[in-house]
C-alpha cells in the first residue's frame, strides 16, 4: 500500500483555485447568487477573499444589472463607517443577508477597491438604470484621483445611458489632459451621450476629426436619428460616407439604425431601398426592422431605439 501526506497548504491552495475558477464561470453566467454563495463558503473554510475575489464578484453584480448590490459592495470595501448593518433595515431580506455576509467578511480582513473594482461597480449601475448613482461614484470617489482609462470608459458609457452630452464632454477633455489616451470604447460613449442627448452636430464632428474610432461611434450617431431635436434623417448619407472614408462597413446594426431612422420620418421609400439592399449583402434584419416599419406608420414621430 502506498501511503502519502496531504500537507494543509496543498488543500488551501487548491480550494483557492477551485474557488476562483468557480467565481469565474458564475460571473460569465450572471449568477451572482452562486457567486455570493461561494464567497461565504469561503468564509466558513477561514479563507480570505482577495481583490480578485471581490473584483469577480463584482462583474457577477455588473453583468447581470445588479446596481445597488455592487453600489453597496463597494461602500463596504470602502469602509464607510456610516453604512452599517443598521442602515439596511429598509432593504430587502435577499440584500440584507447578502451585505451582512460581505461585511463580516471585510471587517475580518479589509480589502481596498482598486481601479477594476471601481469600473465594475460604476458599469453596473449603468447596466442596471442607475447612470446617474454610477457617475456620482465617479465624482465622489474617483475624478478629483488620479483616474484610469478604464474608469473613464465606464462613467461615459453611463453619460451615454442618460444623454448627458456636457458631463461627457467634461470627463473627456479632463481624462485627455491628464494625459490618458483615449480609445474607441471611450470615443463611441461620447458619441452616444452627445446623440441621446440631442447634441448630435458635437458627435458628427467627433466621428470625423477622432484619432481613434470603430463603427459602434457610428452607430451611436445614427441610434436616435429622427428623433425629435435630433439629427435629421437627411444626414444619414453624408454619416455613411463619413463612415466609409473612415475604412469602416457598416453593419446590420447600421443598417437597423438607418431603417428605424427613416421609419421614424416616414420616408418608406428609404426604408424599403435599405431593406433591399441589406438582403442584397446578406443582413438580416430580422423582427426589429419589421417593427420599427409598422410603428412608424402609427405615430407622426417614432421615438424607436434599435439594438
């Protein structure tokens, strides 16, 4: 018989990895309960969550739109003396336990939020219809800091969320003077904010002077095209050639946005011209095109907003 010795660090180590793979794989799967779940076995096991811990569990929160829930997972990590047990009588019993777990854990071994943490829980609050709760953790924890590419991207993209072209703008200009190199993520979330925003002219003349750039800045542009106090659909070709001139082929997106755009006008003579001409190519676009035509034909302006 061959006997051997399991040193305890070896199993440790392995719950470790086990636990983070399983983090992982909940996240990907928006099941932050499980994710929840397998950091308070890890509180029973006396392991200690790290920031990687926490960061996982925190895009389980973000991918699934759970913004209060990474909102109040970050004032823990913060440490906010205010933000006690006693502070979520009004919250549900689902959150409550969740929040008395996190804390117990935190306070037997503090981990501070990094820039990962900060981009999650702001992105969250984005996915989960709290933009603005996401740009003021932006503003109170992390514009006057030294901030990161990453962190800007998640405060435009809730900028975007709500149309609030000027604070979009704001954090643009003041990221670029703090030297971070803006990217196409970046760049499309302003586009988005000034065209939501009915700020349209600000995106066109972004999509044609912006170093860096992809088609999702174009599709920004053209998301609210027909919409009242928005961008004309007379625009939409010089956008195409813009588009074009800037190396990039539109996509089924475009063509849907193109389509809502025009249906929103009542031009259904561009409508139908699009329709066929992306057949042509080989888009489908599917059931939304089709919806947006038939709502057009109901409402003198169709506020109609594609995927």
């Amino acid at each position: 018989m061959v006997s051997f010795t399991v040193h305890p660090i070896s199993v440790f180590l392995a719950f470790l990895a086990c636990t983070c793979d399983s983090l992982s794989a909940f996240a990907s799967k928006n099941r932050w309960q499980k994710a929840e779940q397998v950091v308070e076995s890890m509180s029973r096991a006396n392991a200690n969550a790290d920031i990687v811990t926490y960061n996982t569990l925190m895009k389980a929160y973000r991918q699934s739109g759970e913004a209060r829930r990474a909102h109040s997972l970050l004032l823990l990590m913060l440490g906010v003396e205010s933000y006690t047990l006693s502070s979520l009588s009004s919250s549900s019993p689902s959150l409550a336990r969740s929040l008395s777990m996190l804390l117990k854990h935190l306070q037997q071994n503090p981990v501070a939020p990094d820039v990962i943490t900060f981009a999650e829980a702001i992105q969250a609050c984005a996915n989960g219809g709290e933009a603005r709760l996401g740009l003021r953790i932006y503003d109170k924890n992390v514009a006057a800091k030294d901030s990161s590419i990453v962190i800007v991207g998640a405060a435009l993209g809730c900028c975007a969320k709500v149309g609030d072209w000027a604070k979009a703008l704001r954090i643009f200009h003041a990221s670029s003077s703090a030297m971070l190199q803006q990217n196409a993520v970046t760049v499309a979330s302003l586009v988005g904010a000034c065209a939501k925003g009915s700020h349209w002219q600000i995106g066109l003349e972004i999509v044609k002077r912006a170093p860096v750039i992809n088609e999702v800045a174009f599709n920004n542009l053209l998301a609210y095209m027909g919409c009242e106090n928005n961008m004309p659909s007379f625009m939409a070709d010089k956008v195409m050639a813009i588009m074009r001139a800037r190396g990039f082929t539109p996509d089924v997106r475009t063509y849907r946005r193109l389509v809502a755009g025009f249906a929103r006008e009542r031009e259904w003579k561009r409508v139908s011209e699009l329709e066929i001409k992306a057949k042509d190519l080989g888009l489908n676009l599917g059931q939304s095109a089709k919806r947006c035509y038939q709502l057009g034909k109901q409402l003198p302006t169709y506020n109609y907003s594609v995927p």
